[in-house]
C-alpha cells in the first residue's frame, strides 16, 4: 500500500504506467471465479488453449466449448466499466477498436474450427455463470454426463 501512495504522489504518468503494469494477460480473478464454479460443477477445463484462434480463456472440451472472459474496459463492453478514456482518445479509441475487432474475427475463427463460443463479462459474471453451466450442461454428451457413483457402480456390475 506503501508504494501505491508513493506513485500517487508523483505524476499521473508515474502512476498510470504503475497501474498498468498490474492487469494480467491470464489467471485473473474473473476467470478463476469462472473457473472455480466450474470445476465445482464437475467439468474439466483447459486454459489458454494456445492452439485455438485466440487463445480461449477456458475451453471445456466435452461440451466442446471455448469461454472468453472479458474484462469490460479492454474489450469495450457497453456498461459503466467499458467506458473509454477522456485523456488521449486517438491512442485509446484506435487500441479499443482494434481490440473489438480482433475478439470478433477471434470468435469467427473459433466457431469455424467447430465449437461453440462463450462470452462473459466481468461485470456480469456471477449472474451469467448459472446460465453457462446450464449450457454446458445441456451441450455435454449423455455418457459425460453419468456422475462418478454412476460410472463406478456400472463397472462394478460388468
């Protein structure tokens, strides 16, 4: 906390190059929400699947789809945290456009290579969850869908 308070002191670029530095590219804390009620709920998740165009930020393969899980500021979301920057618009309008439209041929690609797409967003997220694992569910084939109790007791009986 120390050094928050020392960086806010100095001037508002010290501090924005500071704040910056601490948005992750992967693992942050929306996804492990999401993913925690996922395994929760009994599916099996990858992460950052590098061989699928942009790289999904979860993909369950036995309902075979791809979960993207957007932060509201960086992909433009039309909500109070997706608002855009007043200071240095160019820079921040053609970065924000440029991001919109690399998730939208990202999620294109996707689709293309066979699976169903998910978008959920930050600030949504603990509402749209219960409706994505009712997707999954119903996405997910019979046989995956047996609990363990019922896979053990009919291997037991054969």
């Amino acid at each position: 906390m120390n050094r928050q308070r020392d960086v806010r002191r100095e001037d508002g670029l010290a501090y924005r190059s500071w704040l910056m530095s601490r948005v992750r590219k992967e693992r942050t804390r929306p996804e492990s929400i999401l993913r925690r009620e996922l395994r929760r709920a009994g599916f099996r998740q990858e992460f950052n699947v590098k061989t699928l165009p942009g790289s999904p930020d979860i993909v369950v393969s036995e309902a075979g789809r791809a979960i993207f899980v957007h932060g509201c500021f960086w992909h433009s979301h039309a909500c109070s945290r997706g608002s855009r920057p007043r200071t240095n618009k160019a820079f921040w309008n053609k970065k924000l456009d440029a991001n919109e439209a690399r998730d939208k041929r990202n999620q294109a690609a996707v689709r293309r290579a066979g699976w169903k797409v998910s978008v959920v967003w930050q600030c949504t997220l603990k509402r749209d969850i219960p409706r994505l694992l009712n997707r999954l569910r119903k996405d997910r084939p019979r046989s995956a869908s047996l609990n363990k109790r019922q896979k053990m007791t009919s291997k037991k009986s054969s």
